[in-house]
C-alpha cells in the first residue's frame, strides 16, 4: 500500500504496473484492445482541434478494468464487482483517485457525473468490440459541441462516420482478444 501518487509516464508503465499486481496477459490484451479504439477517437479529436486530456484517456483506458485482477471470471463472463473492487485496488497502490475512478465510470456513466475524458474510456471500451450505444456517442458529442464551433448535424455525421470505422473492426478486435 501506497500514500504517495505513482506517475505513469506511458500507457506501457501502466501495463507494467498492472502486471505487477497480478494482471494476466487476456487482461492486458483487453486493455491494449480498447486503446487501439481510443487511440482512433484521439486522433479525430485532434483532427477536430478539440482540447482535451488524452494521457488521461489512455491511462484511464489501461487501469478502466484493473478490478479484473482480483475476479477474473468476469474477463469472460458478465460481472461488475471489479469495477469499485478495481477502483479501490488503485487508489490503494496509488494511483490517482480520479484516474482509479474510470473502472467504476466506464461502466457505470449514465449513474456519475463524469468528465470529458470518462465518457471517452467508456466509449472505447464499448466500440472496440463492435457495439454501439447512442445515449453515450450523443453525450460525448455534446461535449464536444462545448469544446469547438461547430454545427451540431456536421459533427453528428462527422463523429458518427468515426464511431462507427472503429466499431465495423469490432469483430476482428474480439477475434484478437
């Protein structure tokens, strides 16, 4: 147990961290799965000149189901007891509780109030495997009308286009995983 906020510099000193607490190697692969997904939303965000926090996506993307290290059964089978278990794992290793956060919000988002970068995790974490939820694309949307002078319809088409190529490779990422 730590009281001092550990740094994570990369997505890959997070990998290693997590496999220090015991990570297997389907649950890194899950978690390099759903950054490929946000790595695509990174990018057209930055094509959009939207400000954001990416380190924060991709930490958030890497530690969203660290809770999986202690019931492992629900990398296969439906489950949420890793989200707060996986929360608390972190900020008990720690890991900054805002970043910890993202295992219970990238679950439970419509339930908190999340940031910006929470719903993005939430986001990856559902298209990589080829699903699509609208209440959540409409959210992140929304967020990013605040975020750049657009004309809402433009950006609907535009970010839908993007939602759904990261999504239409859903089944080759499940057949990766």
């Amino acid at each position: 147990m730590s009281s001092q906020i550990k740094d994570f510099p990369t997505v890959h000193d997070a990998y290693k961290f997590l496999r220090q607490l015991g990570a297997s190697s389907k649950l890194i692969r899950h978690v390099t799965l759903v950054g490929e997904a946000a790595d695509l939303l990174i990018a057209k965000l930055h094509q959009l000149s939207v400000s954001f926090n990416e380190d924060f996506v991709r930490l958030g993307v890497a530690f969203h189901d660290a809770g999986k290290i202690l019931y492992p059964e629900e990398l296969t089978a439906k489950g949420n007891n890793h989200e707060l278990a996986g929360e608390e794992l972190l900020i008990a290793h720690g890991v900054e509780p805002s970043l910890a956060r993202c295992c219970r919000s990238h679950a439970q988002w419509e339930a908190m109030e999340c940031s910006f970068e929470e719903l993005l995790v939430a986001l990856a974490d559902t298209l990589w495997k080829g699903k699509r939820i609208s209440q959540l694309e409409t959210m992140v949307i929304e967020r990013i009308l605040g975020l750049c002078k657009r004309d809402y319809w433009e950006l609907f088409v535009e970010m839908d286009s993007c939602f759904e190529a990261i999504a239409s490779e859903g089944d080759l990422k499940l057949s990766r995983s």
